[in-house]
C-alpha cells in the first residue's frame, strides 16, 4: 500500500470549485441564520456561488491533471459536467423561487442543500478513486433524500423521502460491496491501477471482481434509475417538489453517469466482453419499461419519470460503447436533456397550482388557444424529449446512436430508435391534449418572471442546440 | 441564396403571421395568400432560369453547418425534383385559397400550412442526409396538427397513426443514414453525408446493401405509401381537412417516391436491381387491391384515397422498370396524381362543405342543379382514369411502356389497373352526379362559386395542358433521369462490387473484426473529433 496523502499531490487549484461552492453553501446557511429569511439574498448568493463554481473550473491549466494521488482529475469530461451542473443547479433554484413562495416552503436550506448536492456531483464527476465516487454520491444522495421530503406537511413528499432514503440505502450497500470486492481482487481503489491490474487476461475471470463489477453495475444503475433499479423512481418524481424533481432528473443523474462511464471505460474497458451484454440488457428493459410505462401515465410528473427512466437507457448506450466519441455523446447529450427537462418541468410548475395540484395530462386541454406561446414551449421540449428534428433531442440522439453504430452496436441502435417512435406517442399524447381537445376548466397559471425565464432558457437551449449545435459539439469532442 | 430565400419564405411567413392579432381573420388570410403567391412565382421563376440539358444540380448552396461533424448546409435542383418543388408551392397556394372558409383558429391554420410548405420544399431540396432527415421529420408535425386540429371526427387517431407510422420508417432510415456516414468516412477517408459525394463513392457489398436499402425502403414505402404500408392513408384522408388531404396526396406521397428516386436507385443500384420483383409485385398488388377497395367505398374522400394507393402502384412500377421509359412516366404521373387527385379532393370537399357528408348514397342527380361542378368533376374524374388527351393518359401510357420492356405479365396485371380505375371512378360519377335528383337535401345546392372556380380552374388548365403537350414538364427531367438510369444499369456496377461481396460476411452491420479494430482506430478522426 502507497501513503495515502503524500503532501505534494494536494492540489487546491485543481479542487477550486469544489471549494468555491462549499464555501458558498455554508455562507447560505449562515446567512439564512441572519439574514432573517430573505429568500430573494439567498438566492442571489447561491446563483453567484454557482457562477463562481462554474469560472474556477477553469482555473487548472494545462488538462488533463490528477492530483490528491491520482484521485481526482480535472479533465475535459469534468469540466464540461461542471458546466452542466452549475447551469441545472442554477435552473432548478430560478424554478423554486416562485414554486417555494407558492407551496410555503420557507425552509432556507433548501438553497444550501442544492449546493452541497452540486459539491457532490462535482466529486462524482471529477473523481478516479472508488473511495472519491462513493464520497461524491453519498453527498449527492443525502441532499436529495432532505430535498425530495422538503414538503413536510405532504404526505406524499415524506413518502417519496422515505422511499427514496431505504431503497438509495441499499443501492449504496450494493455499490459499496461491489467496491470492495473490487479492492479485494484487484488491490486497488484507483480507477488507472484497475485498469493495468485486469490487463492480464487471467485476472479478468477471477470470480471476486466479475460479482464486484456485478454489485457496482446494481448501485450506479439505481442510481441513474434503470430498469430493473427503477421502482422508486416515478413514486420520487411525483412526491418530491417539482423543481427537486427537474433538478434530480438532469444534474444528480449526470453526475451518476459520469462516474458510471469512468468507472467502466477507465477501469473495465478490457473486460468489456463480461459486462457489455448485462448492460445491454438493462439498457434495453429501462428503453422498453421507461416508454411503455409512460404511455400508461395520466399523471405528467410520473410520465416524465418513465420518460428519464427511457432516456437512463438511451444513455447507458454511451457506456456501453465507451469510445471517445461515446463520451462527447454522453456529455451532448445530458446538457441537451438539461435544457428539455428544465424546460418542461418549468411548464408544469406554470399550470399546477397550490398543493401539487393541476398534473394531470387532461389538465392541459385546450392550452394552446388560450396561453399559445406556453403550449408552443411545452410542444418544444417534448418533440426534442422525443427526438425530433430540429430540436437539441434529435442532435443529441444523433450523437449517441453514432457512437454506438460505430461500435457496431447496431441490434442496439435498432432497438433505440424503435424506442423512440413509442416515446413518440406519450410525448403526442399531451400536444394532442393541447391542441386538439377542448378546453375544460378555467387556467389559472401563474406567470412569474423567474419561471418564464427557465422556461426561456430552455426554449433557447433547445433550439439553439438544434440547430446551430457545432460550438457545443467541438467543445464536447474536444 | 435564391433557393433557400423561396424555401423558408414560408416559414418566416408563418413566424409574421404569430404575431398578427387573432381578430383580423382576413388580413390573416390575405398575408397568407400573399406569401404563398409570391412564393409561386418566385418558384416559376426557378423554372425559367433551370437548364434542361444537364443532370448536374443547379441553384446550388453549400456551406458548412455542423463542421464538427462534416455536415453542411447543401441545397440544390436537378430534373428530379424541380417539378415537385413547383409543385408544391403552387398546391400550397391553392391550398390557401381553398381553405378560405375554414372557421376555427384561422390564424394558426394558416401557420401551420405555410410552416409545412417549407418543410416540403426542404425535403426536396437537401442534398446533405442528415438535413434532408431534419426536413423529413419537421413536416410531419404541422401535417399532425392539421389533421389533428381541424379534422374530422375521428382527427385524433388519424393524426396520431399519421405521425406513428412516418416516424418508425424514418427512424430506421436513420440508422441506416449514421451506418453509411461512418462507411463513407472509413472508406473514404471523409466525414460527410453529402448526397452526391455519397453516391459518388458508397462502394458496399451486396448483403449491406440489401439491408441499407431495405431501411431506406421501409421509410419510403411507407410514405408512398405501398401495400401493406397503407393503412394509415385513408384514415388520415378521411379525417383531414379538405385542404390537408390534397397536400397529403399531392406532395407528401410524392416525397416517399422522391426518395426512392433520389436514394435507393442511386446509393444502392445493385440492390434496387435485385429487389425489383418484390417491389413490382407489391405495386401490383396495390394496384389492384387499392381499386378494388376503392370501388366498394361509400364514402366519396375514402373512394379517392384507395384510389391513391392504386396510381401510386403505377408510379412506383414505374420507378422500378429501372429505364427511361418507367422513371420518365413515374416522375410525369407524379405530377399528374398531384393535380388530378388534388382536384377530386377540391371537388368532394366543396360537396362536403355543402352537404357535411360525404356518403355516396345521399347525393345522385347532382348534375341538374350543379352543372359547372358536374362538369369540372367529369374533367378531372376522367383525369384520373387517364383517357387519352389528359394528363393520366401520359403518365400511365409510359410507365406501362416502361414496364412491359421487364415484363409483359407484370405489364398486363397493371393494364388491369386502369380498367377496375374506370370502373370505380365512373361508377362513382354516375351514381352521384346522374341517376333521379331524390333527395330532398339536394334540392337546393348552390353550384360553384367564383372562388372555388379559381381553385379548380388552373388544375383543369394542367390537366389539358400536360395531356396534350406534356414537353415543357418532360424535358426538365430527360437529362437527369438518363444520368439515373445509366447508374441502376447492370452493367455499370462498379466493377470492385464483386470483390467486396467475397470478402463479406451474411449480415448487414457486416464488419470482420479487423475492419471494426481498423475503424476502431479511426476513432480519432481528425474531421470527427476537432482538435
């Protein structure tokens, strides 16, 4: 065994925004203290942090560099998941603002516990040590557990914690045994020793480490809810606050699949042959579950749950063909889901109403004869959640389904694309609700500026990305 | 920039239109009308300026658009698809006229229309895969709503069995598109989906290009759409507004033999080659199942539609009799189904507007009190059955040239076609427009009006027009479908055909595992992956 800190690997500069943000986070909590509750200086701060977080990335030149003993790297792949969590943690705070007036949230946490959370995403993202990516996701998981029960007086909202809290519980055993058997055979937690150890053929079939890589495919799969890990992720969605919801589906999820596509095409690729095909396996039921469960749906959260678990599995196509193009792909591909999500979920915090009221897909009716320009956003974000041209979805998808035909995954790719016209339905089903039903019941919407700006942003993202995506791509396949 | 300036008129068209006050309803509709007016002429002027002697593509722009990945933005014109372009701005035109009187949201109707005239022209226009693919798909979605929206009562399922069954085709073809754009770039070193440089250089073994070719068939076919691909055709007619049943018919269809003639035949010579007997049976089929259908309808636009899938049979026989004959008679009797087709949903849609039905048993006798509609539906009904010194006639007679130099028997089951078409086309007429003038509904129908008249009037010119001096329309595409033909001749295979089909395996993804380690090591392709 190697020291564990030798004092010249400690790099500040490399881990700047993981600082940055903590120190931003505490500060909310502080201020919270004094402050005396105002929301409006909260946010600010956060926003700020989230801006600071987002500059001090760049702070380490020249990349990729590994520090703390080649465990935590800035690299092309963090930075930019950086990126990607810093503009969704940002989103999802512009989206509470009203929400948290509207559902009497008061609690001023809430702000400091979307920042720690993205403390965690960042270690998540950013790590090459098992030890690291067990610390980053126990962050990460934490956080939300308190964020998804935030609406105390709900019972739903407590369901959905505590649902979340035992079944995250045991995901984590999971990984964390998965980890250890790792260790066991392998005698190391780093990512690059791994890598050299399963070079030799006859340490890949050792019996240990294929059930460690077993154990730690069920942790990162629960946490990126697919199927068959999935169970809880629809009862979450629909009890947690909506923009906790939005906020879960984009950047806590990413960050999983950052660690899951490290920890597999750093340190597994060569024994690709043992885990590609379970992996295709999960990959293909969360497709078919995620889109046949949303069709089932009358309610828009639970729809858009089954639709993210859909979406896990388009993604777990990245990982399974881990190329570099694969992991551009992976990177398009969440900020592009980033801004849909944000988008839609934003819409559906415009029409609920008091209470989690108003979600349902019936809801919807008529909406395009009365708020056009809402019902035109919202048809926007679901034709690019289906991957339509010419919207962020369909680059995105484009993207993903390159890398994996150019591994010659292409039964996969086959089986995605079919998956995509049934998520199709689901996605027409609301636009027909909007469109070309009757309208049913008064809309009263609520209207505010911090909303419309997410709705906005996402708005711009989505075609943006659509259409003119080369600067993001560039910088993607860097 | 001239050709992308008509492309997307209409969609920016439609952008001004959002802004409109909902109130003015004819301002709306005039600002329509304007723009689509403008759009044709500015189209026509295209024609004008087109050189019949060459296949090259004209009117051509090509700039990078996603330079990461070696896509531009490459438009351009050739004989093949000049025709169809005019033609839809020209439909999407008398689109605008004939929906004069729609009542329900009239802005975004208009909207609508205009957003999917520019997806239409797009489609005809890309010269890059992945932006065809982009205009493919957009379409779609304003065709949904206008099923969708202002459709009859079972819209919703129409519009959503529309949408489904497009997608899933494409969705393939998709696959099919990523699987060459890598192909080209391991084989040729370049990063593009540039159509020509595709069809320049795609060099694939046979069994690769059966399945490539059946991807791209699927997408196609359903389009077409060809037996058993059809279902979803005389539910979305049916259900469609007057106005988003003559696009369907008069552009969306052709769209699905567009590509067959811009994609399969070119990319995949061999493979078009091979599955000529399959294709000529299944137009056979449709051919004849879709008039027979149609002969036992009750409802007039389902009469039509089953009669769509019948000429559609022809025009795709047509394309697979793979020589000039059967191309030039396809592309021509592409035309000629858009006009006369479109016409007869025109003439059923202004009884409908009357009568709000459709069922052939309430009308007969029409033709006293409503003699100019009684005329110009015996025009076009005869159009349509191709009796000489009209347009059908033209189109047909070719693609039976055409076929009977494959096949005489495949020729004689067609010929069989034209024979049932008069039957249920006459059949139709008689009972709707002679017979005893009963019932009492009928009595006081007024006969066409000005407007509708400037609707019909300029398809019955074409109709004459094409039937008796089809020159001017078949000289814009000799040059290009000689180029055509001369690709999906045997002979001019590329010769390393043969040597490529050695050394490849059963499948499609075929791909030894030295070529997938030496294409896994062009991973980091320099265009791919920017440095």
């Amino acid at each position: 065994m190697e020291p564990i800190l030798a004092p010249e690997s400690i790099d500040l500069i490399a881990l700047a925004p993981v600082l940055v943000l903590s120190v931003f986070a505490m500060m909310v909590l502080v201020l919270d203290l004094w402050g005396g509750r105002n929301k409006t200086l909260l946010m600010f701060t956060s926003l700020v942090g989230l801006l600071m977080t987002a500059i001090s990335a760049f702070a380490k030149h020249p990349i990729p560099a590994y520090s703390f003993n080649d465990s935590y790297v800035v690299d092309h792949l963090s930075l930019f998941f950086i990126c990607i969590f810093t503009v969704s943690s940002a989103l999802a705070i512009l989206l509470s603002a009203d929400y948290n007036e509207r559902e009497g949230i008061r609690a001023g946490e809430y702000y400091a516990l979307i920042l720690f959370c993205t403390v965690g995403m960042i270690l998540l993202a950013s790590s090459t040590d098992m030890i690291m990516i067990f610390l980053g996701i126990e962050i990460v998981s934490i956080c939300l557990y308190v964020l998804a029960g935030i609406r105390r007086n709900d019972h739903k909202s407590n369901e959905a914690a505590l649902k979340y809290f035992l079944l995250g519980a045991f995901a984590t055993g999971f990984l964390l045994y998965g980890m250890t058997l790792v260790y066991g055979s392998t005698g190391s937690t780093n990512l690059f020793k791994i890598a050299d150890f399963v070079q030799h053929p006859s340490a890949q079939s050792n019996p240990l480490l294929l059930m460690g890589l077993v154990l730690l495919i069920i942790g990162f799969g629960f946490k990126v809810a697919s199927v068959p890990f999935h169970m809880w992720a629809p009862d979450v969605y629909q009890g947690a606050p909506t923009p906790v919801t939005a906020f879960m589906a984009v950047g806590p999820k990413a960050a999983a699949f950052a660690a899951f596509f490290r920890v597999f095409a750093e340190a597994f690729p060569k024994m690709s042959p043992s885990w590609e095909l379970l992996l295709s396996i999960i990959a293909v039921l969360s497709m078919f579950v995620g889109n046949l469960g949303a069709i089932m749906q009358t309610n828009i959260k639970r729809m858009l749950a089954f639709s993210s678990i859909s979406h896990a599995g388009y993604i777990l196509m990245a990982v399974i063909a881990k190329s570099s193009l694969a992991s551009s792909s992976l990177l398009f591909y969440m900020l592009s889901y980033a801004f849909m999500t944000f988008g839609a979920f934003g819409i559906v915090i415009i029409l609920g109403r008091k209470g989690e009221e108003n979600l349902e897909i019936s809801n919807y009716s008529g909406l395009a004869y009365k708020h056009p320009v809402i019902a035109i956003s919202m048809t926007i974000f679901l034709l690019s959640l289906g991957g339509l041209p010419p919207f962020a979805g369909f680059v995105a998808k484009f993207y993903l389904f390159s890398a994996a035909v150019q591994e010659g995954l292409i039964t996969l790719v086959i089986i995605a694309v079919l998956n995509s016209a049934i998520s199709l339905y689901y996605y027409l089903k609301v636009i027909v609700f909007m469109y070309m039903k009757e309208q049913e019941a008064e809309f009263k919407i609520s209207l505010t500026p911090m909303t419309l700006f997410v709705v906005l942003i996402g708005v711009v993202g989505t075609i943006n990305l659509g259409i003119f995506p080369n600067a993001i791509i560039a910088l993607a396949s860097h | 920039m001239f050709l992308t300036f008509i492309t997307f008129l209409p969609f920016f068209g439609a952008v001004f239109l959002a802004f409109m006050p909902k109130e003015n309803e004819n301002g709306i509709k005039q600002t329509a009308l304007a723009i689509a007016v403008a759009d044709f002429l500015l189209s026509l002027l295209l024609w004008t300026n087109f050189d019949d002697n060459t296949h090259k593509m004209q009117f051509g722009v090509n700039i990078p658009w996603i330079e990461a990945w070696g896509i531009n933005y490459h438009i351009g014109m050739d004989g093949i698809s000049l025709l169809l372009f005019v033609m839809t701005t020209f439909l999407t035109m008398i689109c605008i006229i004939a929906s004069w009187d729609v009542k329900k949201h009239i802005r975004e109707y208009m909207m609508a229309m205009l957003a999917l005239s520019t997806g239409m022209l797009g489609v005809f226009i890309a010269l890059d895969l992945f932006m065809f693919y982009v205009f493919w798909e957009f379409q779609l979605v304003p065709m949904y709503i206008i099923v969708g929206v202002w459709g009859g009562p079972r819209r919703i399922y129409a519009s959503v069995k529309f949408f489904l069954f497009t997608a899933v085709g494409s969705l393939l073809m998709l696959v099919a598109i990523i699987w060459i754009y890598f192909h080209i770039q391991q084989t040729t070193g370049v990063a593009t989906a540039d159509i020509l440089y595709i069809t320049d250089h795609l060099d694939v073994s046979l069994d690769a290009q059966k399945w490539l070719w059946m991807a791209f068939f699927l997408a196609f076919a359903i389009k077409v759409p060809m037996f058993p691909f059809h279902t979803w055709l005389p539910d979305a007619h049916v259900e469609a507004p007057t106005a988003g049943s003559v696009i369907l018919a008069g552009v969306l269809l052709k769209m699905g033999t567009y590509g067959f003639l811009r994609f399969n035949l070119p990319f995949f010579p061999q493979a078009s080659y091979e599955f000529v007997p399959m294709v000529a049976w299944l137009s056979i089929i449709g051919i004849i199942y879709g008039a027979l259908v149609a002969m036992v309808q009750e409802d007039l636009k389902k009469l039509v539609a089953y009669s769509s899938v019948s000429h559609l049979g022809f025009i795709m026989l047509g394309i697979f009799a793979l020589n000039p004959y059967g191309i030039q008679g396809a592309l021509i009797q592409n035309i000629n189904h858009g006009i006369s087709t479109s016409a007869l949903f025109l003439l059923v849609g202004i009884i409908y507007d009357r009568r709000h039905t459709r069922m052939i048993a309430e009308f007969g006798g029409l033709a006293k009190i409503m003699p100019k509609y009684a005329i110009c539906f015996m025009i076009v009904a005869l159009s349509s059955i191709g009796l000489p010194g009209m347009n059908g006639f033209v189109g047909e007679f070719l693609v039976l040239l055409g076929i009977f130099q494959v096949n005489g028997l495949w020729a004689a089951f067609a010929t069989s076609g034209v024979i049932l078409a008069a039957c249920y086309i006459l059949w139709m007429f008689q009972r709707v427009m002679f017979l005893e003038l009963k019932n009492p509904k009928n009595m006081n129908l007024k006969d066409m009006n000005s407007r509708e008249m400037i609707t019909i009037a300029p398809l019955i010119v074409l109709i004459f027009w094409i039937g008796l001096y089809p020159e001017p329309f078949m000289k814009t595409f000799d040059a290009s479908v000689t180029h055509l033909v001369s690709k999906v001749n045997p002979e001019n295979f590329r010769p390393t055909q043969e040597h490529h089909e050695d050394s490849h395996g059963e499948h499609a993804q075929l791909m030894t595992p030295t070529e997938m380690a030496s294409l896994n090591q062009k991973l980091q392709m320099p265009v791919l992956i920017k440095e």
